[in-house]
C-alpha cells in the first residue's frame, strides 16, 4: 500500500474514510447552492470531513483489457472511477448482480438466474476492482464498501495485503438461511463477508438471518448479544444500522418554489378528491402489480368511490435492459389500463401511471397533497419513500402512511401502544388485495385526530434517525470511536 507524504506528526490528522461502490456520486450531481441529500449527500460529508476517496464504477464501457482509473478531486474529495468492458456489464452486473443476487435477496428465488458464466464475471469484476483500489489505498485508511454488488471485495482486498478497517453495509435484504442455500457457492460469497471487520444490515430481521447462517452452516461462533461472529482465527462483527432520509436537506426542499407549485398542481388536477400516492421504481421487489390489484378490489367493494379518491403511481424505469424489468413494466400498464377502462368517467380516471421520476422538490410537494402514502413492496431492505411521505406532512393535518409489513421501515413506523391502539403507520399484507383494500378503507375514513396521533408516533423516528446518524454510528463503530 503506498503511503502519503510526510506531514507534520504534531497536527493529527482523522484516519482517510475510502467509500467504495458500484456507481459513485460524483460532484457534478449536485444543485446550484451545493447541497446535495440522501446517501450521496451524507457520504460526501463524510468525505470532506475526512479528505476522502469515492470509488467505483463509471458507468461507462471500455474495450481496454486492464481497467483504467478516472480520478478528480472537488472540496478534498477524491473521485476515482473504472470502465468495465461490455461482457463485464453483462456479466456482473446486470448478470449475477441483478439477475441473481437482487432477486434472492428479496425472496423472488423463482426470478433468480444461477449462470456460472455470470458468477464468474462477479468474481472477475471484484478482483478487477481490488486490483485497481489497491494502488491508491493507505495502510490507515478506513474502508467502507456498500452493497451487494461488491461482496466479495473485502476479502480480495485482504488477499493484497491490506490490513487496514475494512467494513461492509448491506442496502438490501438478507435472506433466510433456507432460500440463501439455493444459491450455488453460497458458502464461499458469506465466507467472503467474514474478511471484514464490521458488517451492517439495515434491520434486525436482516442480522438475525445472516447471523443464523453463519452458526448452521458454517459452524461459527457466534454471540448474538455483542454480534461477534469468530471464524477460523478471525473475528467479524455484525450490527443493524437502519438508514434513514437526509432530514434537513429534504425539509428544505420543501421551502422551495418547485415543492410549492407541485403540490398545487396536484390538488388542483385532482378536483377535490383525495389523493393517494406511489413512489417506487419500477421494479418487482415493489409489489406494483399487487398494489394495483389491491387498488382494483378497493373499487370492486366501493365503486361509488371512484368519486372520492384518485391514485397516482410515479414508477420511473430502472435496469431496462433486464427482462424482468421489461416485464414488469408491460403487466403494471395493463392492470392499470383495465381498471381506467371499467372505472372511468369522463371526467375521472381512477389510476394515474406516470413512467418518469421527479426531483425532491418536487416530491416533497406531491407528498405533502396527498394524503394517503401507499408504500407496498413485497420486500425492501428500508424504504425511505415512506419516511420522506411522512415527513413532507402537515402536523396539523397529516396524510396517512399505508405501509408493508415486509418493508424493513415497518419495524421502526409500525407498532402497538402500550395501551393496544395500533400507532404510526397502517400496515398491510401486500400479496393481499382485501389487506390492500381494507387498509385503503381505513385510511379514506380515519379522523384527524387519530391521523395526528399516527403521524406524531412516526415523526420523531423519522427526524431524529437521520442519514447523517446512520453515516457517524456505522463510521465510529468501523473505526473503533467510543460512542
């Protein structure tokens, strides 16, 4: 590992944080006045703080045989980005990445494509990765690499030599030990996991499952209370650190122009009736198709309230170029259209399908006029969509949050009082249209004070587990800090 230059020993400097993922947030992206929010935001703050390295992929194609580094620096922030060849791109990333690993982290075994071609282009793209951010490494960096796209880097990154902290953070689910076996060498991708020092998951669920396998399968010691996991002479941690949304940044989008003229767009297009609102990208993990069916028997039970409630569904493309994903597509236009077609009015259509994405000012606005928050994935690891909804709310009269007791948020804005009342959000079974249907109900009916009382459980939770909290315990835990 190369060394920086000698600098004055009597003016400690903090340990380099070095970010690593598989696309990267480079500076450009940001607004105007330099803010910047999310997980993009709070990483970057991280960075300036420490004078930091961002690396990963470009997102560009290159033909060249050995990776070439693109590097730049802005605000003590150092960019350093590979190319991946044609094949690498089809291989790794929209091959076992997302062809393999998306789908069985969230439970879609029977959408899991197990190729040992594209397995071994994982492999090849992990080490190509090592070989590269091995050349620009510091012996006392701190090294924190996000998600499943780069598992195994950690431990290619150990067998080079580096010595240094090494953690890892999990964005989406893990699987029970039971649907993980179906995956072909699964002990060698959790083996890789224990190369590093700290591992993170966003929920507890997560930690358990992961903490599960490592016992049965591998026959590592474990210590559910400190999350130590001891393995053939090593010693990994394992903790849940639940990710929350950039809160200040985001209550500032709704001080905008844009968030104010978006939420009067939509009260006005909707002509008094109550709106309800979906935000996801369009993908399976998102239960889109379910939501609608469970959209369709709301109607089917109440069609006199086609009158009172309009559902918009923003659901921008992503990962075109995987079949899946081309499918889904086609399926969540026609459920849409039958329902428009049997439930419209000359003057009302039931269901709005918008097929792009939107800003976060203008989120916040859409958000803030509606005033049912229908987030229904079948699986997600957090799902910050509903803690932005419930953020962008009116105290003095808040929407509803109908949320899916699969998404990793349920566990922090979905629970009983200690008096038995259900608070914070409504939760629903999302393979179910009558759980859909009734929760919609609810909602449609709820009163205020009920809806603030709701809105009051969720939003402390919301505020004060932000991402920059996240960001410092993962960060202080990695490097040792005392907290």
């Amino acid at each position: 590992m190369e060394r920086s230059a000698i600098e004055d020993p009597s003016k400690p400097k903090p340990q380099r944080l070095v970010v690593v993922s598989n696309r990267v947030a480079v500076p450009k992206a940001r607004g105007a006045d330099g803010a910047q929010g999310g997980l993009a935001g709070a990483l970057n703050a991280a960075l300036e703080e420490r004078g930091g390295l961002w690396f990963g992929w470009s997102g560009e194609e290159s033909d060249k045989t050995e990776p070439t580094i693109h590097d730049n620096s802005a605000e003590g922030v150092t960019i350093a980005t590979v190319d991946l060849s044609e094949r690498d791109v089809d291989e790794y990333y929209n091959g076992y990445a997302n062809s393999t690993l998306w789908p069985l982290f969230h439970y879609r075994i029977d959408l899991a494509q197990f190729e040992a071609r594209t397995g071994k282009g994982y492999e090849r793209v992990n080490n190509h990765f090592a070989d590269s951010l091995c050349k620009m490494l510091q012996d006392d960096d701190i090294v924190w690499i996000h998600d499943y796209h780069l598992i195994p880097l950690g431990q290619r990154l150990r067998e080079r030599g580096a010595e240094m902290r090494i953690g890892f953070f999990l964005h989406t689910p893990w699987p029970p030990t039971r649907l993980l076996t179906s995956l072909p060498y699964h002990e060698r991708l959790v083996v890789s996991m224990l190369g590093y020092d700290l591992v993170g998951f966003q929920t507890e669920e997560w930690l358990s499952s992961f903490m599960h396998y490592c016992e049965t399968e591998l026959g590592a010691e474990v210590d559910a209370d400190s999350g130590s996991i001891a393995y053939k002479g090593r010693t990994t941690v394992a903790k849940s650190y639940p990710i929350g949304i950039d809160w200040d940044h985001f209550q500032t989008q709704g001080d905008t122009g844009e968030a104010r003229n978006a939420e009067q767009r939509l009260r006005s297009s909707t002509r008094h009736r109550i709106a309800m609102i979906g935000v996801d990208r369009l993908d399976y993990s998102k239960g889109l198709p379910e939501r609608i069916d469970g959209i369709g028997r709301f109607f089917d039970q109440h069609p006199e309230r086609t009158r009172d409630l309009i559902f918009i569904q923003i659901a921008p493309p992503s990962r075109e170029d995987v079949e899946s994903y081309q499918k889904i597509r086609a399926t969540l236009e026609q459920k849409t259209g039958e329902i428009n077609g049997a439930r419209s009015e000359v003057d009302i259509v039931p269901i709005r399908y918008v097929n792009r994405g939107y800003d976060h000012s203008e989120l916040y606005g859409f958000f803030r006029a509606a005033k049912i928050g229908l987030v229904t994935p079948l699986r997600d690891g957090m799902n910050l969509v509903a803690k932005e909804y419930v953020a962008a709310q009116d105290p003095e009269d808040p929407g509803v949050l109908i949320l899916s007791e699969f998404a990793g948020a349920a566990q922090q804005l979905g629970c009983i009082d200690e008096d038995g009342r259900e608070s914070g959000a409504v939760l629903v079974n999302p393979h179910s249209p009558d759980s859909i249907a009734s929760a919609i109900q609810r909602a449609l009916d709820m009163p205020i004070e009920e809806r603030r009382r709701r809105y009051e459980r969720m939003i402390g939770t919301v505020r004060d587990d932000h991402i920059g909290k996240w960001t410092s315990d993962f960060y202080s835990d990695l490097a040792g800090e005392v907290r």
